[in-house]
C-alpha cells in the first residue's frame, strides 16, 4: 500500500475514531442526565414529604448545564438542612450518581444563597455548616452541580485517545512487513533451467541477459511453473490469462505460446509441448 493510501485510511479511521468519541459522550451524557433528573426529583418528593406536605407538586428538573440541575416546587416550603443532606446522599447512591457534588438552596426572590453545602468522594473533606437550622418557609429552588462529571469526560477522552494511538500503531506495524516483504518478493526468482524466473518483475535471466516478458507470457508461464510436467487443458489456460479481458481468440493462446518457446529455446532441458486437442505442458528434464 502506498503512503499516500496509508495517510487516506488514517485520516478515514480518525474522522470515524472523532464522530464514535462524540457520539458516545453524547450518549453518556443523555444517560447520565436523565438518572439525575430522576434521582432529583425524588428528593423534591422525599424532602416535602419531611416537612408532611403531600399536596405540594415537585416542577420539572431543569438541566441548567452540564452537571447543573435545578430542582422547583409550585408551593412554599421549610425543611432541615440535615434532612436534605441525608435524602440527596440515598437517592444519588441509588442512581449510581458521582460522589463529588455540591448543593446550593436558593430563594426565589432575591437568588440569594439560603444554605449550601459540599460533598467529596473523601469523607473527610465534606462542607455541611449549619445543618441543624431550620429554613424558614419560604419559596426555594434547589440545585445541585456534580464537581468532578467534567473531569470524568477528560478522562473518557484520554482513555479514547490512547486506544486510538495504539490501533494507528497496529496498523503501521501491520503496514511496514508487508512493504518489507513485497520489496523482498520483487528480488526473488523461480530457477527454470538456466534461467531465472522474475514473475513480479515480468522478465528472465540468463547469466547476464535479461529477457523481458509480455504480462501474458509472464501469466502463461508461471502456470506452466506451478505445474511442470502436467498438462494444462487450454480453456483453462485461457481462462485464468484472458479472463476479464474482452473477446478470447484461441489462435492468440498460440501465439504465447510459441513466443514462449521461442525466449525459452537457449536451454534445451525446457519443452513446452503441445497435446493435441487437449492442451500444453511444460516438460523440465
């Protein structure tokens, strides 16, 4: 395969590797976003059940941005900040949702902050002030922003990465023998009698001549090769050399063949005979 080829397939592989990394973190992060929204609005549910409200409605869950939600309630509510610590913490380790996040309760009418608090994977580092204060009834909007979800993607994108590089590895790999041994092939030779035989190359050597050799007769005598002393039937001679190639004349197989014997003729232990009605064979004493 050529360079220019080789560079064609690996921009190909990474305009699909770049369309599968977006369409699979697309699709992580759909999946994603809707275990929080759910989870989310379980606690909504959870906290006005707390507080023995069970006519107030939780609103839709509104994905602010990546890893932002906002969760609404249609009615004033007061609450424990204890209370919404423990029922974000079930309901999130239900979902399987990231360990790293932060909760900010927010008043509707001035966005100010009313409480807030951090939660890290690390027990130890986790920020809950005041947890034990009672927020007044008021009208809140609470939202949550999971602290680590962008690095998680960094980290999907460099695990993608690094599979590409290695699958680009493979392929040069794979590429560099077989260009190796196409050149090696390209050298190499069937000895007939005193020649020597170059089927890639289209030509015979004989000590220092070169005789050079028609595609055809190239074809015709490497069959010849694959099976000295055999007869080859004509149709099938034909057939492997003219197959594909427009009209076959059967005087044309004639013709090869005695240009053949011709180029061949020097070495008087190498025969191609012709059997009558039936074919041709190469007779190697």
């Amino acid at each position: 395969m050529s360079r220019r080829n080789i560079y064609s397939v690996i921009g190909l592989i990474a305009i699909l590797f770049s369309v599968w990394v977006f369409l699979d973190s697309e699709e992580e992060n759909e999946g994603f976003s809707e275990r929080v929204k759910i989870s989310f609005r379980e606690v909504g549910h959870q906290l006005l059940l707390s507080g023995q409200d069970t006519t107030s409605l939780v609103l839709p869950v509104i994905e602010l941005e990546r890893s932002k939600y906002k969760l609404l309630f249609d009615k004033e509510l007061s609450f424990l900040p204890n209370d919404l610590v423990t029922i974000v913490k079930s309901s999130f380790e239900k979902a399987g949702l990231p360990k790293n996040y932060r909760v900010e309760v927010i008043q509707c009418a001035d966005l100010e902050v009313a409480y807030s608090y951090e939660i890290k994977n690390d027990k130890e580092k986790n920020i809950i002030p005041c947890a034990g204060r009672l927020l007044p009834k008021n009208c809140y909007t609470i939202s949550v922003r999971f602290t680590n979800k962008e690095s998680h993607f960094g980290i999907m994108f460099l695990i993608y990465t690094l599979i590409f590089i290695v699958l680009i590895a493979v392929l040069f790999y794979k590429w560099k023998p077989n260009a190796k041994t196409k050149q090696t092939d390209s050298n190499t030779f069937v000895p007939i009698g005193i020649f020597h035989f170059y089927r890639d190359q289209n030509k015979l050597i004989k000590a220092t001549e070169e005789i050079n050799l028609s595609r055809k007769e190239c074809e015709l005598l490497a069959i010849f090769i694959d099976s000295p002393n055999q007869i080859i039937k004509r149709d099938e001679l034909m057939k492997k050399v003219w197959e594909d190639h427009g009209v076959i004349v059967g005087r044309s197989l004639d013709t090869y063949i005695s240009k053949l014997r011709k180029k061949l003729s020097e070495d008087d232990t190498i025969k191609i005979t012709n059997v009558h009605g039936v074919g041709y064979k190469l007779e190697i004493n």
